[in-house]
C-alpha cells in the first residue's frame, strides 16, 4: 500500500478523467480492479523511485506510516508531489499511444532534476539524515 501519495492524490492533481483515460487498458471508460490496482502499483513504484534518491542523499528512506505522518506537513506535500507527478507521467506514458511530444514530459523532468538535486545533498527542511559515525577503525576484543 502507497504510503506518499494515493490515488486520490494522483486523481486531484492530474483530475480523474485524465487517470482514468491514462489507465483505462480495455479503452471501455471505466477502471477495472486490475486497473485500479496497477495505478497503487505505479504509485508504488513512483516511491521507490523517490526514496532512491533520497537513499543517495542518506535519508533514512523508504519511511514507514508512522515515520511519514511524524514529517512536518510541508515536507509530507513535497513527497507527495515527487510521487504523483512520477506515478501521472508513467500512467500517461504506459497508457500506449505515440504521441509526437508529451506535455508532462518537462514537469517530470523538472521533478527528478529536484530528486538529484537532493540526492547531490540539497537539504530538505525537517528531515534529517541518517547518522553514520566511523572512527576509522575496528574494535576488537581481546
């Protein structure tokens, strides 16, 4: 189950008739369970795409419900926006048809240049990266 973003999410940022039309295999109009479930799996596969930048930048990520709700609400939205404009570019991009320029092609873009950015180290405020310490050396017993 998403823990960034939902479906809803991916419906009221994109709308949910262009998801719906996006996901809509069959072409019948409307979203079948297996339809429905492929959207949770995109999102799905949308944050882990996400963590694994923030992975790079040594963010203590993927983060669990409860480490998610504990993120101040700012930094929860921006998650979120990673997550479905990754998740609506794959929709649009899956959903089969050769278009000659795609329009979200720039937004995604843009999203995973910020990704890098942070990956590269750009802090994000609120989240604190994971502590690490070495002293160079090996403690052994005797």
């Amino acid at each position: 189950m998403p823990t960034y973003a939902t479906s809803t999410d991916l419906n009221n940022f994109f709308s949910s008739a262009n998801i719906t039309d996006w996901a809509d295999k069959d072409r019948d109009g409307s979203l079948s369970s297996q339809e429905q479930l492929a959207i949770d799996a995109g999102i799905e596969a949308s944050e882990a795409i996400v963590d694994n930048y923030l992975q790079k930048a040594g963010f203590a990520a993927p983060f669990d419900a409860t480490d998610y709700a504990n993120l101040p609400s700012r930094l929860k939205s921006l998650l979120r926006q990673w997550t479905v404009v990754i998740a609506g570019f794959h929709l649009y991009a899956w959903r089969g048809l050769g278009d000659k320029a795609n329009p979200l092609e720039n937004l995604y873009r843009q999203t995973i240049e910020q990704l890098k950015a942070v990956a590269d180290g750009l802090p994000l405020a609120g989240l604190i990266k994971e502590a690490k310490v070495s002293f160079g050396f090996e403690v052994t017993s005797l």
